[in-house]
C-alpha cells in the first residue's frame, strides 16, 4: 500500500520527503523495522521515538511519522497532532479494516472482563457465529491459542491479530479492553459493535494516578468510540448501573443503553437469586424474555459476569435460546475460581483476584458457602500500586480465618518491602502472627503469616488445612509464570498446589 494512501485514514498536518513509497509493514520498535516498512515515533514514558529514527531507517524504514517538530532528512515523512491515534488509525487501514462487517464486543472494566469474554464467546457459537477471543489469558479461535502478552495489543499488533482471525475464520469477535489501552490510542482503530462496562475499582493508579483519571480512560469506549460518527450503524453501550460509576457512563454515552444489575430498574437483571455450592440459580428478565438458568459460576460478583454477557447477547439481537445455551455450558475459565483437584477432602481454588474489590467479592462469596475454614494465600505485585497493598491486607485478613502473605510478581521490588505493605493493613486487626512451623501442625486461632516463597507459601496453606476447609490460591489465577527481577520464571499456582497435595500424601 503506497504511503499515500494510507495517510488518507488520517489527518496529517504536514507531509514531506518528496516521494510516495510502498510500505510493507508497519513498526512501533525499532528493533523490529524491516525493509518497506513505516516506523512510528511514538513519545514512551522513558524515552522519545524519534532518538530511534536513524536507526528505524538503517534497518530499512521507507517513510516515518511523528508527531513533534522534529522531521527526518532523507526520507518522506508525516507529521500528525497524535502519533499513537495515527498509528491505530493507519494500522486498521493498512489491514483492511478487519472490525468494519463483523460483530465486535468490547468489555472494559477493573473486575469481570475475562469471564464476560468466554460467556459471550460462548453465546456466539451457540448462536451459529465463530467467535474469536482476546484477552488476559490469550488471543485465541477455537483449537489455536497464543499467550497474551498484554490484555490489549498495540494497535498494529491487535489490526494485525484481527486479520488473521478472519481470515482463519472468525466471524465475531470479543476482546477485552484495558484503561492503558484507551488511554493510548490502541483502539481507535476498532469498530465496536457493543460496549460493555462492568464495574470501576482501584487498580493501576501507578499508571492513571486517581481515579477520575481511570475512570475518563475507561469512559473513551464509550463517549467517543461508540460515537455516531463510527461505521457501524447500530451500536449499543451496555453498562452495570449498580457500580457507582455507572450512572456516569449512561450519561455520558454516545450511543443506546442498555443496562444490567440487580436492581429492579435495569433492563437486564436478575430475579428469584439462589447462591450455592452448585452455583447460581436465578430467572434472567430482558426485553426479549425470561431465561430460567442455573450456572455453575459461583458468586454474586459472577451473577454479574452473567447478566453483561446476557445484556452483550441482547444488543446483538442474538436468539434467547443461544443466550441460555450459551451461558449454562461455557468452558472453564483458567484462574478463575478454578478447582484443583485433590485427595484430601479440600476445596482449593485459584482466582486472578488480584485487587481488592476482586479479593473482597470472591472471599464475599466463600464465607457465605463455607463448611469450614478459609485460608487465603495472596500477595500484590511489584512496581505497581502500593496504595492498594494495606487494602488487601485488610480485606484478606477480615475475611479469612489464615491469611499467608506472599510474593506475586515481584518485579525490581525487595519482596520483604511489599509484604510490608500488606501486613500494614492486616495488624491493625489484632489476629494472632503464626510462624511456618507452626503452620505445619495446622492452626488453632484466626490469623496470618509472612512467607516470601510463594511454593512454600502454597504448601503450608495445605498442610494447615483440614477436611473440609477452602484454599484460596489468589493474584495470579491462570499466570504460568513469576516475575522477579526483570526474568520470567515457570510458575503455576495449580501445578503447586497439586504437587503439595501430592508430597504430603506421600
């Protein structure tokens, strides 16, 4: 495609460098530019793009854009208002427009977005519609699935994935979209169909700073990218108007509502609730009928993952019967409230409840359907919000009759620093400290402990544990991995937690 034409899917305010080239790809990393390509000067948090222009050209960049006042010698180039928007904009161009004639669910939110994908995607292929995913735990369409670097790709990345998902197959598509990408440009691109907003609380103030700032990224899905001026003629926002900031997001919506909630007032909602070890039984009451459901989703917090998918399926004018179909027989969703299996008359669960409304609602959830004893193995990551460390510390330790604190990715971070920060919230509550030699004999008394190993924090979360009593492995749900320092290392709670069960019944 010649560097003209796809300079008409934005508005530049200056092109120069005389010529017209073909562009063979497009880039964002310098690292990875390849002869015909098109490099973005992206503006990052540490560095400019333009310091990597030369080398960019040296590996055979043909044109560049950016969006300073700087321009490149010898070479045409773009200048535009916003690099990032026109590289989303470019990218969905240069791709074809892969959302622009197929179904596109967008959910955004702190808590719920992944389950609400597998639940939609479940009711598109009930309804005939080959649904592709992407999200936290992977991009994937039917039988092929890649690991998820990012909940939201970059805007090239993500044109570039869609593409390949139609061309496989897929003839609707549900992705999860994250504030960071919002607040960066790397959906403009995108044709949504539907817009789900789930709930808003406090995660990734390292990043927003307050909350107003989180919310007004989380808002732009919904006030600009559902805007009439879009492609798609019929566009719908669907919002949880028992979240706080839900009124907000009705309000400033630019497209039809439709609203879900427990609350008689919603056009989704739930009636006739029954919570239980089973699951959830409930009569599901939209504007196209009833569905009488019984789910094996355990929670309230999961009522309402069912209510966004059911209200997503509704303003796809989707059948009431694939609606129901779909949401009673879904796959099981990895890390989340996810069982593992074991001899010793436990209930251990893995959850992603990696905030503290997340942490709250699934602990919620299991005081009210416990037969015995909770203990809960957390911790918060590294180089990430510390306001929220005594919050969950406070929230685990409320709840739970042990809470082990432990490391969850720690990044550059000194572990003992960030326990430290979530022990701050959980002595005030004056529950007794045990020791790791204690917790081998079990305990006796409400309490806590400190353990920086997570694998021996696992294993003593087991022995302690009695017939009867739930584990709740929490953070990292269907993560493979731990981040120390800055390397990856194989770590899965669910191969731990088996494995423990295995050597103390040998």
């Amino acid at each position: 495609m010649l560097l003209s034409e796809l300079t008409k899917s934005v508005m530049p305010l200056e092109v120069g460098g005389g010529a017209d080239p073909e562009i063979e790809g497009l880039y964002y990393d310098s690292r990875r530019v390849k002869a015909g390509g098109l490099f973005f000067a992206l503006k990052g948090v540490a560095s400019d793009g333009y310091s990597f222009v030369d080398t960019a050209i040296k590996a055979g960049a043909v044109a560049v854009v950016v969006d300073g006042t700087l321009t490149p010698q010898g070479i045409p180039w773009v200048r535009v208002a916003d690099a990032r928007l026109a590289m989303s904009r470019m990218a969905a161009a240069f791709y074809g427009f892969p959302t622009a004639t197929l179904p596109l669910v967008g959910i955004t939110g702190t808590n719920g977005k992944t389950t609400i994908t597998y639940l939609i995607e479940s009711i598109l292929e009930k309804s005939g519609i080959p649904a592709a995913v992407l999200g936290t735990v992977n991009y994937r369409f039917r039988e092929k699935a890649i690991p998820a670097p990012n909940t939201t790709p970059e805007s090239v990345d993500l044109q570039r994935t869609l593409r390949e998902l139609i061309d496989m197959g897929a003839k609707g598509v549900v992705m999860e979209v994250s504030s960071h990408a919002l607040q960066q440009r790397r959906v403009d691109g995108c044709c949504f169909d539907v817009g789900v907003f789930t709930n808003l609380t406090r995660d990734h103030l390292d990043y927003h700073l307050d909350m107003e700032s989180y919310f007004q990224s989380k808002m732009r899905l919904f006030s600009e990218l559902l805007a009439a001026d879009r492609i798609k003629p019929k566009r719908c926002a669907v919002v949880n108007i028992d979240d706080p900031y839900g009124p907000r997001i009705v309000q400033g919506a630019a497209c039809p509502v439709l609203s879900y909630g427990i609350s008689g007032n919603a056009h989704v909602r739930a009636e006739r609730v029954v919570f239980s070890v089973a699951g959830i039984s409930c009569v599901l009451v939209t504007p196209q009928g009833q569905i009488n459901l019984h789910s094996e989703l355990l929670g309230r917090f999961n009522l309402y993952n069912i209510l966004a998918a059911t209200a997503a399926g509704i303003a796809m004018e989707l059948p009431l019967d694939a609606i129901h179909e779909g949401l009673e027989h879904h796959p099981q969703v990895p890390g989340r409230v996810e069982r593992v299996a074991n001899d010793r008359g436990l209930t251990i669960l893995v959850d992603y409840a990696h905030t503290g409304d997340a942490l709250e609602n699934v602990l919620r959830t299991l005081t009210e359907l416990k037969k015995g004893r909770i203990i809960t193995v957390f911790g918060c990551g590294g180089d990430r919000d510390r306001g929220k460390r005594p919050v969950m510390g406070e929230i685990a330790g409320r709840y739970s009759d042990l809470s082990i604190i432990t490391s969850d990715n720690p990044r550059s971070e000194d572990p003992e620093k960030i326990i430290a920060g979530v022990r701050e919230g959980i002595v005030p509550l004056g529950i007794r400290e045990y020791g790791s030699e204690e917790l081998r004999h079990g305990f006796s008394e409400k309490g806590y402990a400190a353990v920086e190993s997570r694998r021996e924090a696992i294993r003593l979360a087991v022995a302690a544990a009695r017939p009867g009593d739930i584990v709740l492995l929490a953070g990292k749900g269907h993560e493979d991995y731990q981040i120390i320092g800055s390397e990856k290392h194989h770590f899965d709670d669910r191969e731990e937690a088996a494995q423990a069960c295995r050597e103390l019944a040998g």
